[in-house]
C-alpha cells in the first residue's frame, strides 16, 4: 500500500508550524502524565500506601524527565547512530523536527536526571523509576508514530499485504515497523504493566515495575529489529541480522534483570 498522504505540518498558526512529529510527543507526555497522577492517587498501591512522589512534585519530576529524555535521546542519536555527520554538520544537532531520537540516548538522559531530581527532593528513587515505567509505554506508543508519519525507521522489504511503500524507502513495500513497535513498546506493554501494577501489585516491592519495563521494552525491540532496516549509514554489524538496535538493548534487558534483583532487596527492608 502507499505511505498515507500526510502533511508532516498538522497546521501553522503565523509563521509557526506545528508537526505531527511534536504533538505526537506532546499527546503522549499528556497522557503519561495523567496516568501517572492517577497511579499516585490511589494510595493502596504503593509501600505502606505512600506514594513517591506529590502531584506537584510528580509534574516536576516529568518536566525534568522530559528534558532527559530530548536531550539524551538527541545526542544518543548523535553519538550512536551518526557521529561522522554530524561532526561534519553540526548545526543539524538542533534540527530535531526531522526526526532522529534514540531510545538508548533517551533512557541514559531520563535516569541522569531522575537521579539528580530524586536527590534534590529526597524521594525514592526505585518507586519514582517504577512510576515512569509504568507511564512510558504511552510515551513510546505515540513517539513511534510520530515516526510513522515522519516516514522514518521503516522495516525491511516484505510481500505482506500491509507493506507500505514509504517515501525514502524505494518503490518496495516494506514493514510499518514503526506501528510494530508502537503496539508492542506502547499498547501490549502498557497493558502488560497495568496487570502488574493493579493485579501483581508490583508498585509494592519498588524498583519491580522498571524493571518489568525494561525487559518489556528489551523484548519488543529485539522482535522488531527482526524485521527493521537498520541505518543506511552503519547496516548490519555481522550475518546479515545483527544490528546496533539489538547490541544497545541487551544493556536494557541487563538494567531490568539488576532492577528486579535490587526489587527483592528493597522488598526485605521493608518487611
């Protein structure tokens, strides 16, 4: 099928343009935002029914998240994925509007600043991680179709009969990887931890939820990068399926494995 005909421009007020590309963001933060003040709100779900964070404090932490998040994400992108080009094109660092974020850049930005917010505010730091992982799907499922209608991070070649033909990926259909990850690290995560969270009580023993986040989100991409085309500029890094999104994810899963481990510690001094 043909890549839908969406302007990447939503609509212009003056001489500011508003992209699909940044409301996609902006409806996924809102939306995670909300979810996480409705988490905070319900006591019971939390150690000792206290919660980590405020309602104020909880928008604080997510400005400051978000802030990790860009940044990060940006030079993640940057340093991992392109680093020759933008060396040579520096100025094209700022250029965010036409895509290029990397979750791995993202995710090392957003713990920075968790830590650095936690320690100002002496909050928890596993439960204020727990309560972003929970969030994040959200954020995820939205971003990733922010690169959907960008046209970028397409899949590999494919004869499925939902293969679209995108703009800079030649005239071969090719996998919507972008929706794949969207429905895995966004949708079937997001419910994943709302089981978690309201049935498992996970919010309980802290640092439980990141944890199941990170391995959540270690297991999607690693399916996904099955079937994405890696950057043009770096391709595969050995036998044709190996790929720089599968090496920087291990860390991920490693990180989810270390959260759940330090989850069973938390949980003991609290017995």
């Amino acid at each position: 099928m043909p890549f839908p005909d969406i302007d990447p421009v939503a609509f212009t007020i003056g001489p500011l343009a508003i992209r699909w590309y940044a409301l996609g963001y902006i409806v996924g933060i809102s939306l995670a935002w909300a979810y996480g003040r409705s988490l905070l709100a319900t006591k019971t779900l939390w150690p000792a029914q206290a919660p980590p964070l405020t309602a104020s404090q909880w928008l604080d932490f997510l400005f400051w998240g978000v802030v990790g998040i860009v940044v990060g994400g940006r030079l993640g992108y940057v340093v991992f994925y392109n680093l020759p080009y933008y060396a040579a094109n520096p100025a094209e660092i700022f250029m965010t509007w036409r895509g290029g974020m990397s979750f791995h850049g993202g995710l090392i930005g957003v713990c920075l600043v968790i830590w650095i917010f936690c320690r100002l505010n002496r909050a928890p730091i596993l439960s204020a991680l727990d309560l972003l992982g929970a969030v994040a799907p959200l954020g995820l499922m939205f971003g990733r179709i922010a690169n959907f209608i960008n046209g970028e991070l397409f899949g590999r070649p494919t004869d499925l009969p939902w293969g679209v033909i995108f703009p800079l990926g030649g005239p071969e259909p090719r996998h919507p990887s972008q929706l794949y990850e969207a429905a895995l690290e966004g949708i079937v995560l997001l419910l994943a931890l709302r089981v978690a969270t309201h049935i498992g009580k996970t919010l309980r023993r802290p640092g439980l939820t990141g944890g199941l986040f990170a391995l959540g989100y270690a297991a999607a991409r690693l399916v996904v990068e099955t079937v994405r085309e890696p950057d043009a500029q770096i391709g595969y890094l050995f036998g044709g399926w190996l790929t720089l999104g599968m090496v920087y994810t291990v860390p991920v899963a490693a990180v989810g494995v270390w959260l759940i481990w330090l989850s069973r510690a938390a949980t003991a001094r609290h017995e």
